[in-house]
C-alpha cells in the first residue's frame, strides 16, 4: 500500500488574468512545502463558475510563458486553453489521470474562497476520486465547521505525507501567507493609467505594454467580451 516513491504532481489554476508575484510565490512555496515533483500552472480557458477573462486565451498563454521562463520548478500546462466550450476542473483531472497513470499522485489546489463554492463545480464529487485537493488558507482564517463543505473536509482530510503516500481522496489545508496582489488591482491601475510595476515580472509588463493590454477592459469589469 505505502508507496513513498509515488510521482507526485500538483496543479494551479486561474485565469492569470494577468499572472502576478502573488500567484507565482503561491505556487513555488507549495511545491517546496508540500515537496511535490511538478507543479503546473494552469490557466482557464472559460471558467464555467467565474466571469470571462478580460484578455485572450493566447495573451494570457504568453503571458504566463514569460513568466515562467528561465524557472524549472513551475510548469505551464495549457490543456484548458486548447479545448473549446467550458472548461470543468473534473475533465481536467480525467485526462490527467489517463496520462499519468492509476499511480500518480495528483493534487489541485486551491483559496478558501474556492473551496467554498466546491459544491456548485461540475461533478464536484468526482474530484477527489480523481486527485487531492490541497486548500490554501490565509494565517488566522477559519474553515467552515458545518454545512457541505464542512463535511467533505471532515471526510477527507489528511497530512502532507498523504499527498506522497497516496494518489488521490485527501484535502490537505495549508496556511500559507498570501502576497497582497490581486490580477484585478493590476488591471484597474493600468486603465487608470497607473504603472503596476513591481507586482508583476517585468517581462510581463513589458509585453502588456507592447499589446496595449488593459488599457480600457478593467474599467468596464471582467464581464466584457473579447
Ligand atoms: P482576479 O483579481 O482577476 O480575480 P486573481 O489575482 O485573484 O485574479 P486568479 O487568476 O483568479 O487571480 O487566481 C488564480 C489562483 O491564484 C487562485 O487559486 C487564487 O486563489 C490565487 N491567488 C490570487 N491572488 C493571489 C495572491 N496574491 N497570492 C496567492 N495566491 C493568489
């Protein structure tokens, strides 16, 4: 049963809407805390339980390319980008699960705030017979203590060494320090004018720059079309 050299990958998702320190430090720190072999950086394609991205799939992709450049420890991986239609965490997963194998130990991870609306996601209970979900929390917040979400993290709940010992049926919650950043801060500071400089990698706000990206979109909100 115990397996110890079990491969173990983890997932980030987002719309990267644009990608930023915040989320780059979030998952570096995880894959070091949680000493995962892979950590994947997933951007959305349409997020079925958000609203629509403020930039294209393929601005969002390079984007995030040159954030990445030069650093081994996180991966890009662009599957939800290249579907067409909605994209649902659980297909995600069963594809992944497909390539990589009964063995694998997959982990997606997650804010509190996600976790909070898991009931609502597509098949939502197919996910954690797919993967582990690992929960971010800010120092000092609470996790629910009744109602559904409660339950699943009663059911499921487990340690770090779950992730390597096991492939998948574990919700692990990580208080983690969260960098104040957010993609909609950056996106209003520059419709505004403003320079976002020193949130983001400056590779990546060489390339808004030279895209004209969000000069207008934030003002208008994220609900925009492309
Ligand atoms: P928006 O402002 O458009 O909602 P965002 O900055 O919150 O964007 P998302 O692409 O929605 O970024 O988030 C992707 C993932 O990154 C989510 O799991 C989210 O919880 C996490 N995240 C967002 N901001 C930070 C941050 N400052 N530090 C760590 N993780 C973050």
């Amino acid at each position: 049963m115990m397996n110890s050299n079990r491969r173990a990958i983890a997932l980030f998702g987002g719309t990267f809407d644009p990608v930023h320190f915040g989320h780059l430090r979030m998952a570096l720190e995880l894959r070091q805390a949680l000493g995962f072999d892979e950590m994947r950086l997933l951007p959305s394609h349409q997020p079925g339980h958000r609203n629509r991205p403020g930039v294209s799939a393929v601005h969002r992709r390079n984007m995030l390319g040159l954030a990445l450049e030069g650093c081994a420890e996180l991966q890009l991986d662009e599957r939800e980008l290249k579907r067409s239609g909605p994209t649902y965490t659980v297909d995600t997963l069963e594809e992944l699960r497909g390539e990589l194998g009964e063995e694998a130990s997959i982990s997606f991870c997650m804010g509190l705030d996600s976790l909070l609306t898991l009931p609502s996601w597509h098949r939502w209970d197919r996910l954690l017979q797919l993967a582990h979900l690992v929960v971010v929390i800010r120092p000092g917040w609470q996790l629910p203590s009744d109602g559904e979400v409660a339950d699943i993290l009663r059911r499921h709940s487990g340690e770090i060494r779950d992730l390597h010992t096991e492939s998948r049926g574990r919700l692990v919650v990580r208080e983690q320090t969260l960098l104040p950043i957010s993609a909609t801060n950056i996106r209003q500071l520059i419709a505004s004018g403003q320079s976002p400089r020193y949130l983001l990698p400056a590779a990546v706000l060489q390339y808004i720059d030279d895209h004209q990206l969000y000069r207008q979109a934030a003002l208008r909100g994220d609900s925009n079309d492309d």
